[in-house]
C-alpha cells in the first residue's frame, strides 16, 4: 500500500497490534515517512485511509498447472478420500459438519505435503 498523502510506502501495523499489547493503540498503517506522518484513523490527517495498490492487468490467458500443482490436487483429493473413508467405516461421518472435515483434510494434506 501506498501513502494516501505523499504517496510513498506505508507500514502495516495489523499483525503488530494483534501480536503484541504495545501496539494495540496504533495505527493500523502509517507513512514510513516520518516527514509526512500520515495515520490511518488519525482526525488530524485530511485523508482517511491509503489509497489501495493498482495491480496491472494480465493481457494473456493463465498459465496451465504446473506439475507441482497437478500433484498437490491430487494429495489434496486423496487427503479427502482418506478422511471420508475412516469417518464412514467408523460411522462418525453425521458427528461432523463440513468445517470440520475440511480442517481435518487440511491438516492432513499439510503433514502429507511436507513428508
């Protein structure tokens, strides 16, 4: 992100103010410019918040899967059989709902994917 008042680069404080009780009272972003000043929040600055990054617009199609990525849809997928599976041979599949199963096939995968 950029700046809303001079434009230069800003820092982002949110993972900050969640991590440590020092900063909970700062300003979620502010200029890294400490000649300019500017403060997300601040009633003494005249722009409220910094303006947003422009991305450039992609002129060509997407790029096809690379191999790497064909093999983690297929762990993710059979992450999914192997979860379903045990839940319905141990007839717990109506115990959970889908957000549960799906953080179960997540940490699967992630233990899976890092072997």
């Amino acid at each position: 992100m950029v700046c809303a008042r001079c434009g230069k680069a800003v820092w982002d404080n949110r993972t900050k103010k969640m991590d440590d009780p020092a900063w909970k009272t700062a300003a979620d972003f502010a200029c890294k410019d400490k000649a300019c000043g500017w403060k997300s929040g601040d009633p003494a600055s005249p722009v409220g918040a910094p303006a947003a990054i422009t991305l450039p617009a992609v002129s060509q199609a997407p790029a096809a899967p690379s191999s790497r990525d064909t093999l983690l849809v297929e762990l993710y997928l059979d992450s999914l059989d192997r979860v379903m599976a045990k839940l319905q041979r141990e007839k717990l599949v109506e115990l959970f709902r889908g957000d549960a199963i799906a953080a179960m096939v997540a940490t699967l995968f992630i233990a899976r994917s890092k072997a």
